[in-house]
C-alpha cells in the first residue's frame, strides 16, 4: 500500500511537471528544470555512490572538479527530464539534432543487413533510436520499463509514437524478441553502460564491473556489425549524434573480449563529457 501510494504521488508529481513544460515551452523549461534538478538532486541519490563512481573514473580528480562533474549531471539530467514532453518537436524537426557520419546509414540499407547499435546514458540518451528509425532503419529497441506502474504506460507511448515502435523490456522474453526481429532484417538498439545482474565481471577504467554481453552474445551469433554512437549536448542545447564505424566482430575471440571492448568505447565516451553522463547509479556493484 505504502509503495502504491508512493508511485501515485510520483506520478502526480511529474504528470504536473510535464503540463507545466508544455505551457512554458523548451527554452524556458530547460532552464528551470536543470536549475531544479541541480538544487534537489543531490537530496534524493546518495552523494557517496557518486562520490565512489567519480573516484573509480579518476582518482585524480579535484574537490572542484568533482563539484562542477556533478552539477552539470543533474543539469542534464533535469533537461533530460523535460525534454520527454516536447519529443515530437525533436522528432519533426531537423533543427536541433546533427548527425555525423550519416553515411553509415547508406552502408547498412546498401548490405541490406541489420547492425547492433550501442552507447551509454549520455546526454539525452533517447535521441539515438529516434534518428536511426529517422533515416528509415528497421530498428528495435531494448530498455528497462520504469518500476512506477502509474508512469511507464505514458512513457512508453512516447517512446513507441517519437522514437521507436518496436520497444523490448529487458529480460529473457526481450533478447528472445530481439532474435527473431533480427531474423526479420531488424537492427538492435540498446544502452550498455548499467549494471547488471546477469552480466560478465569486465572492467570500466580498470575496476570490474558488471556489464551486460547481450550485444557482444547478438552479434557474434548473426555475425553482425556493432556501431558505437556518441551523444552530446552542446552550449546551445543542441545535440551532436556522432555515429562511429562499424566494429567487424570476426576480430573477437568471444564474448568477453568484444564486451571489454565496447566497455573501452564507453570509457572514451565518458572521458569526452564526463557531466553528461549518469553518476547515479551504482555502477561497479559486484
């Protein structure tokens, strides 16, 4: 009863939140959804878990410099927030998303073969599945369903009407989805920068960490490319897709050595703008 009550005020909460963005516009609540985001957050998510995470990325890094890591996440994080209730603008217009190395777009329609995508929670994260199934790919995508019962309905009609229709939930039922769709000429979107449970112990920044193998498991079964994508918010609010080349996983030995290396690509990812990625979770639990 206690947790039920709990997701209705959540969801009360931000459903109030997201009527009021709408009326304000983007801009506007970019601005005081960062500014509250950097004010409450810190109230809500253990400082010692981000502390630990920061340190385990480098342990050189200053008090200052912590500091300004740290604001600029929850920044993002509430602009992120926001931005879910104005997806059909980014997904209409060409204005506030550059792709680079489009190309890779031309590659994969001419092979006529799907493609694993891969990247992590930076910037707004979304954006990524969107802009592939912009360019007329066959695209699925693997998320985690939100543990609030009285949001995820909404938000998964978002995410299925503005960024794309084919949504697995993690799980075994997911990757069993996601196999035929690849059967079915579809490519596999996901993020692979959380942890969890059921994952190979490899290493981010030379700590172990559990880090799923579904994309390594995937392509090395359908002999599949796997192509990183970068995601950048820039001074404008603007963001940069930078989609790389693909990775041939005929190099790969297994499983375990394709994983620490797309680790090694989201390390280069984290390294790049490490204020817009995720410090929250607890990402090297064992």
């Amino acid at each position: 009863m206690i947790k039920i009550l709990k997701y209705l005020i959540q969801s009360i909460v931000v459903y109030f939140f997201f009527i009021l963005g709408r009326i304000l516009g983007l801009k506007i609540s970019r601005i005081i959804f960062s500014k509250f985001f950097q004010l409450l957050g810190p109230k809500f998510k253990s400082k010692k878990i981000i502390d630990e995470n920061l340190n385990n990325y480098n342990q050189n890094l200053t008090e200052l410099e912590k500091k300004e890591i740290i604001s600029q996440m929850w920044s993002n994080y509430g602009k992120t927030f926001i931005e879910y209730i104005f997806l059909d603008k980014f997904r209409k217009s060409t204005n506030y998303i550059k792709n680079i190395n489009e190309d890779i777009f031309k590659e994969i329609n001419k092979n006529d073969k799907p493609v694993i995508f891969i990247s992590g929670h930076f910037a707004n994260f979304e954006l990524m599945s969107m802009e592939i199934t912009k360019h007329n790919i066959k695209l699925a995508t693997i998320y985690r369903p939100l543990n609030n019962y009285f949001l995820n309905p909404f938000m998964e009609f978002l995410r299925k009407k503005y960024i794309c229709k084919n949504q697995l939930k993690k799980g075994r039922a997911g990757v069993r989805n996601a196999m035929n769709l690849i059967n079915e000429g579809f490519s596999i979107a996901l993020m692979i920068d959380q942890r969890v449970s059921e994952g190979e112990v490899v290493n981010l920044f030379n700590k172990p960490c559990l880090t799923t193998s579904l994309p390594a498991q995937l392509a090395l079964k359908y002999n599949l490319d796997i192509v990183p994508v970068s995601i950048l918010r820039d001074q404008n609010n603007n963001f940069e897709l930078l989609f790389h080349s693909s990775i041939k996983v005929g190099q790969f030995k297994n499983k375990f050595d394709l994983t620490n290396y797309l680790n090694k690509h989201i390390e280069t990812m984290i390294k790049k703008n490490p204020g817009q990625w995720i410090w929250t979770h607890n990402r090297w639990k064992l």
